[in-house]
C-alpha cells in the first residue's frame, strides 16, 4: 500500500509527486478564482514519471476540462485505479503556479488544496511542490492574504522542500478540446 504523501506526489500535479519525508502545504482555498485562470495548452497530454530508486513510475495526465481547468488522473505503475484531481493556473510574478485539489467521492470531506510551481520546456515538465515548512505558525483568511505571501516568499527556498524539484517527460500529446480522449501508451 501506498503511502497518502506518495500517492498524492503522483498527483503533481502534480501535482502533485512529493518525496516520503515531504509534506505539502495544505489548504482550505486556492491562491486565485478558477473563473480567471486560463488553460496552458502545455500541459494537457500525457507525462510519465521515471521510478527512482525505492519509489514507483507513474503516468499523469491533464485533460482540458473546461476553460478555466484541468482534470488530472494519475496513476503509480503498481496502482489498481487512478487518482482524480482538479486543477487551475495561477501566475504570480511570471511563475505559474497549479492550484491542486483532489476530487472527493460523494460524503467524503472536501480535500484540501496543494500548489505546484512548473514550467515546461519542450516535452519535460519541471516541477516544485510548495511544501509546509515555511507555513508554520501562519494562518490566512483569504486566497489574497496567500497569494501575497507566496509572493513576497518566492525567492525563499523554504517555500519549496530542498531537492524536491522533478521533471516529468511527455508521452502522449492530447487535444486541447474538452472531452477529448486521449490514447494510452
């Protein structure tokens, strides 16, 4: 079994991938409203996580759901069944930032939302997860209040854990339609 940091690093989204002795930082509203995010047709297709040592491939992909976001299913390679998360861009000073939220099942408690810096450069995907540390002893009251503090802390390497920064490399491009299948490996 997997562990729930090692299932959600899968996500990246990626969403996010984290390493076993990282904790994303969790929150209860994302850094922007979804209605003013636009998608980055980057993204959307199929990128393929490479095995290091003691942890598990994995394949995510990003499907335009609308336009504002994405859906991402990500799956390990030993996984039964793929994990489900919503997905919208942020940019904060030229980074674009994702807002992550995996999708619950019906009744369950509405998961909270990670973030994930990245860019992509022709078929690799760099990404960081915005880890907890920095987060210690702070509490906000509105996606304002941490959009500006990830602002004001984006040179700070303690917003992201030390080494953590993975790259992902593109399998399968996809359409950017919505609904648009996309064809598996």
């Amino acid at each position: 079994m997997v562990s729930k940091n090692r299932t959600l690093r899968l996500t990246l989204v990626i969403c996010s991938m984290l390493c076993l002795c990282a904790c994303p930082y969790e929150s209860e509203f994302p850094l922007s409203k979804c209605s003013e995010a636009t998608i980055d047709k980057q993204l959307i297709g199929q990128w393929k996580l490479e095995a290091k040592e003691g942890e598990q491939a994995g394949v995510i992909m990003f499907h335009r759901f609308n336009d504002h976001e994405y859906l991402i299913t990500a799956k390990g390679e030993n996984e039964p069944t793929a994990m489900l998360m919503r997905a919208f861009g942020t940019i904060i000073d030229g980074q674009t930032f994702l807002n992550v939220q995996e999708i619950s099942k019906p009744g369950e408690k509405k998961c909270p939302w990670n973030f994930v810096n990245y860019s992509v450069s022709e078929d690799k995907l760099v990404y960081k997860v915005v880890e907890e540390d920095l987060f210690e002893k702070k509490s906000f009251t509105s996606p304002e209040a941490l959009y500006t503090f990830i602002k004001e802390n984006l040179n700070n390497k303690e917003l992201y854990d030390q080494g953590d920064e993975e790259t992902l490399h593109r399998i399968i491009p996809q359409s950017d339609s919505p609904g648009a299948e996309s064809k598996s490996p």
